[in-house]
C-alpha cells in the first residue's frame, strides 16, 4: 500500500447560505468552529441540505489519491450507525481499504455542516461524534508498517487518547506527512504543532495563514527562513497567489490556475494535498508534483463538494 490516511471519519453535509447566516450564529467565515450535537441540530434544522457525502480532510486526500490509481487506504472512527454504514460504503465505493471494524459506540458517526456563502467560501460547523474518540487500539500497526507515507490531519490531534493514538501511528511509520489543517487548530495546538513540525514530520502542507500562525510570523520571509532551518520539506498554500514548497535551499514557486469558474472552496487543501502526495509516490520532481496538486485544487474548487466524481 503506497499511502494510509488517519483522520476524523465525517460525513459532510453541504448547504448554500446567505452572509448575513454566518453572522447571525457568531460564526467566523472560512474557519471551523467544533459544537456539540444539540448545538449542531438546532444549526442544520434550517438548512437546505445540498448533498451528503463522506468526507473528513485526509479522507478527501486519500479519495483522491485513489482515483488517481494508488493502492491506498484510511483510518477513522465510525459508529455502526446509518451515517457509520454510508461513510464505509462511500469508502468502498471509491477502492479505498478501510482498516477499521465499526461497532456501535455511544456516541454517533461525527458530521460537519458545510456552509457555502455566495462568494464560494466554505465555513464548516463540525460535531465530532466518536470521530474525535480515536484512540490507540483503533490504529492497525501492520497496516502503517506496510504504508510508504503514512498521512495526518491537525483536525484529528487533541490531548488525551487521539494524542496517542497520533504517536503510536507516527512511531511504526516509515514517513509521515501531515495537513495543518485549519487556522483553529493551529492555535489551539500551537507548541504541540511545532514540535511535530519541528520533529516528528517529514511532510507539512499548511496554508500561509496557518504556518505564519505556527510561528507567528509577521512576514512571508519569516516562513521561508523557519523551512529552511528545520531541514523538512514544507508545502504552502496561498490561495490566488499559488502554492511554494520549501525543501532546504530548495524553493519552488507554482502560480494558481486563472480563470476558473470557482464554485465551492471545499476540499481545495485535501486536493492539493492528494495531488502532491501522488507526485511523492510516483517519483515525480517536486514542481511536478506542484502541478499536479494545483491541477487537482482547481477541478475541485469548481464543483460543490470536496470529491470528484
């Protein structure tokens, strides 16, 4: 198997708001606020669901990589419940192995409610469900033994049993790659967040506000000059201004795809990521594997949803 994903095992569900949505429930645009299940039922009562998909970050990395023909497969908490049962079939679906056996858990499958404003950006409400509940004897050692990378997501890090189960993954993996994944959890983990970048990664991918966040950088420069300090191939994000990959002297500019019909930036980062890695996996140079990760980021920002069919 050439790349295994744990993440947060979510189903996503779309809808189409107003701004005025957004405001009026204290939400901050193009972030993710965690809610609990009350909080997140009175949210979607509302709502027009778009669609539902299986989603969750890496998941949608993981997705990816698949169509695009690698042997992969993926780690996160279900319970055996309807959302539990969609989410492994939606897996299935897409030639993904699942490493892991559901079983009715308290707590229900987690889903995160996509809110699409007008101008395609994406605010996500997230209940975490027993998604966030991962622990060590859920992580299949063999299966991350015989991964080529091992894949993460920031979402999936807390305190407590998902820590461990992040460190008992990281320690029997041959190379690990991890997704930032949202300003939020940057600062709320911030130390933890350096020390793995620092440390523990050899693959980062972050979007420029997250990495200037990690470090509290007031300038790009301060970013470029970290990367290169920490001897670790850094891969950031910039919306219309591209993607830049830091790899010690090594920095390697791509521009964003002009004149796209964008539609939902959902996914864009789980895209990229897939792309990225799928250059990685099929010896690809790393401005090739740039292009394929900006290739995939801007087929998907042009559809609603974070897969491609």
């Amino acid at each position: 198997m050439k790349i295994l994903g744990i993440g947060n095992a979510i189903i996503d569900v779309i809808c189409k708001v107003e701004d005025n949505f957004i405001t009026q429930h204290n939400l901050k645009k193009s972030t993710m606020k965690l809610v609990d299940e009350a909080e997140f039922k009175r949210l979607s009562s509302t709502l027009k669901i778009e669609k539902t998909v299986s989603g969750g970050s890496v998941a949608n990395s993981i997705v990816s990589l698949s169509q695009l023909g690698n042997k992969v497969g993926f780690i996160g908490k279900v319970s055996d419940d309807a959302f539990g049962n969609k989410y492994e079939e939606g897996l299935k679906k897409e030639n993904v192995k699942y490493f892991y056996s559901k079983k009715k858990e308290l707590i229900p499958t987690g889903t995160c409610l996509i809110l699409i404003t007008p101008d395609s950006e994406r605010t996500m409400v997230t209940f975490l469900g027993t998604a966030g509940k991962i622990n060590e004897e859920d992580i299949d050692t063999n299966a991350v033994k015989k991964c080529e990378i091992l894949f993460l997501e920031g979402y999936l890090w807390d305190e407590g049993e998902p820590k461990k189960a992040f460190e008992k993954a990281i320690k029997n993996s041959k190379k690990v790659a991890m997704s930032l994944s949202d300003l939020f959890c940057v600062e709320r983990h911030k130390p933890h967040f350096l020390e793995l970048v620092k440390n523990k990664l050899d693959i980062t991918f972050a979007n420029e506000k997250e990495i200037m966040s990690l470090i509290d950088a007031q300038k790009f420069e301060e970013v470029i000059n970290f990367a290169k300090g920490i001897n670790k191939l850094i891969i950031i994000t910039r919306g219309d201004k591209g993607a830049i990959l830091i790899n010690k002297n090594e920095i390697i500019e791509i521009s964003a795809k002009k004149n796209l019909q964008i539609k939902d930036l959902t996914g864009a980062g789980d895209l990229f990521a897939g792309g990225f890695l799928h250059g990685i996996i099929n010896n690809k140079s790393t401005k090739e594997c740039l292009e394929i990760g900006t290739e995939m980021s801007s087929k998907v920002i042009q559809i609603i949803g974070a897969r491609l069919n």
